[in-house]
C-alpha cells in the first residue's frame, strides 16, 4: 500500500501596512517611535485652562522666552487636550511658552494631544507647577491647597511626600498666604522672595509692612533682614508705633549699622596695614644683614651698628614676651 505523499506547508507571507512601508529604518531610527498624537496646532485654536493653577507671568521672562523662540523655535511641545464641545485645545502644560510663542509672532506651535480625565489633569497641573522654582511662592502656596482638597483633604503631611518636598518647606509656601496684601504682591512681582519674608512672620502687621518696604528699597542682605527683625521683636515699645515710623526708626538702625560696619573694616584695614609695614621692614632688614659683610664694617661702624642692634634686641624682646608660641597658634 503507498504512503500518500506528504505536502511541505507553505510559509506564510508577511503583510506590511503603510506604516510599514513609510516607517524609518535609518540606524538613528533605532528605538525610537513616533507619537502619533503630536502635532502643529494654530495658535488661535489653543486657550489657557481656566482651572490653571498658576496665575501669574513674569513679563520680563516671557519676552526673555520669546526671543528664543524667535530663534531657534518651539523646542519642547506643550501639552493639550481637545474639548469637543467647543472645538478648542485646552492647554494642560505649557502655556508659558504658548503665550510667549504669540510675543514671537508664531502661528502655530507643537503639541501633544493627551486623553486625561478632569481629575487627573488638575493633579497633573498642580503637580508641576508646586515643583517649580521659577513659580512664586504665592501661586505655589495655592497649588498647594488645592491639591490637598483635589487629594481628598488629606493631611498635610501627605501632600508633601506626594510632590516631594519637605514637610517644614511646605509650610514656608504657605505661611506667605498670611502676609498683608502688599507683601504679597511684592512676592507675586519678583520684588521680594519667600526667603526675604520669612523674618516678617509674627511681627505686628505695621511692622512687617515697614521691614518689607525697608528690604526692597535699601535691598537688604538676609542676614540684615533678620538682625532687624530680632531687634523688633526684643522692643515691644517699637512696635506700637505706626508703619512710617517703624521704618524711619529701622531706617536708622540700617545706617547706624552699615557706619559702624565701615568704622569696624577701617580699624581691621589700619592694624593690617601697620602689621604689613612692619613686616615689610622686617624683611627689609633680614636682606641687609644677608648682603653685607661684617667684615668689612670699619671700628666706628661696629660701633653704631652694635648700639642699633642692641636696641633693636630690646624691641625684639618685648614682643617676643607678648608673642603667642607656634604651639598655641596652631
């Protein structure tokens, strides 16, 4: 009986889509994927999220930005979701360089489409403007407080270890809130930072007002800023006075302190500067002896140079007696 022949399966052809067919092969290609979801979308098309929680943009830094963008372009894309129901691309992150991309005279700008959920998008936002440094501590401080409601009121230690930062720093943030009204906008325009301010805090409003208006005229360095506010806080006859006269009072303390600064670094500049004659003499000295011959001195020179030395020995002496040892300087 014959063995009924045996057929060879037929391999089976690959099918290549466009895709395929269009895909980069090219060695640079390697592990890399093209995202799908980015693209140019006009400018006019795009608006801010009214639920941004950043709300203020520093003029300076945006023209700073737009200049570059001038230059070399949109390097980074600016992430955006697509509201249906208005036809709009609203902006998740990103709309600092969508608003400077319109100083530069852009038309469109590039962009990643992404599918969030309201809940999720807010966390996001918050999650990336609470991390910025370039952020005031303003808007930060109320990112803050919306992310802790966002997250489900949870404590507050909580939200810090949710963005990262320290529990000590998170509340630097949000004791700006507690500032007067005009501190807080010398926070929000640059013109004071949540450093400078942190001194001010428990002092009696007028006295926070004059040491804040004080630190941005005579632009005081931190550690000034604190030696005031210690002298406020040691004087409680100081602070019932009005704003005006706590800051013409701290006024005075800042020139009676700079004029006693000058004095101290005048007598420090007076003692190094004798120290460095004498030693210059000294050296002086020590090179003459060297290059003459004793030799060669007549009678009468021995003479006069024998009562200089001994003289210069009583001066040698005494200071030897008041000099500290290279054991106690060391």
């Amino acid at each position: 009986m014959s063995e009924a022949p045996t057929t060879r399966p037929t391999a089976r052809r690959r099918r290549f889509t466009v895709e395929d067919l269009l895909a980069d092969t090219s060695p640079q290609a390697r592990g890399t994927r093209e995202l799908a979801e980015a693209r140019e979308i006009a400018l006019e098309r795009i608006e801010p999220d009214p639920d941004q929680p950043r709300r203020s943009f520093d003029p300076e830094r945006l023209e700073e930005l737009a200049a570059s963008i001038r230059l070399q372009g949109v390097l980074q894309p600016i992430a955006v979701r697509y509201d249906a129901a208005r036809d709009r691309y609203v902006i998740i992150h990103g709309e600092r360089r969508w608003r400077a991309a319109q100083l530069a005279g852009l038309r469109t700008i590039p962009a990643l489409v992404r599918e969030v959920s309201d809940e999720q998008r807010l966390v996001q936002q918050l999650m990336e403007n609470i991390l910025r440094e370039d952020l005031n501590a303003l808007d930060r401080a109320a990112a803050l407080r919306r992310l802790k409601q966002q997250l489900g009121d949870v404590p507050w230690e909580q939200v810090a270890e949710a963005v990262g930062i320290k529990r000590s720093r998170l509340f630097q943030l949000l004791a700006t809130e507690k500032l007067p009204e005009p501190v807080q906008e010398a926070i929000r325009a640059g013109r004071l930072s949540e450093k400078q301010t942190r001194p001010l805090h428990g002092l009696p409003e007028p006295a926070q007002l004059a040491l804040a208006e004080l630190i941005e005229a005579e632009r005081l360095a931190q550690p000034e800023i604190e030696r005031l506010a210690r002298t406020l806080r040691a004087s409680p006859a100081l602070l019932e006075r009005s704003a005006e006269e706590l800051r013409v009072h701290l006024q005075e303390l800042v020139r009676a302190g700079a004029a006693s600064r000058s004095a101290q670094a005048r007598r420090g500049t007076q003692q190094r500067s004798q120290a460095g004659e004498l030693v210059a003499a000294l050296e002086r000295l020590r090179q003459l002896l060297e290059a003459t011959d004793p030799a060669r001195l007549s009678a009468a020179e021995w003479q006069v140079v024998a009562e200089a030395m001994q003289r210069l020995g009583l001066a040698l002496r005494r200071w030897q007696a008041v000099l500290p040892t290279p054991h106690e300087c060391s």
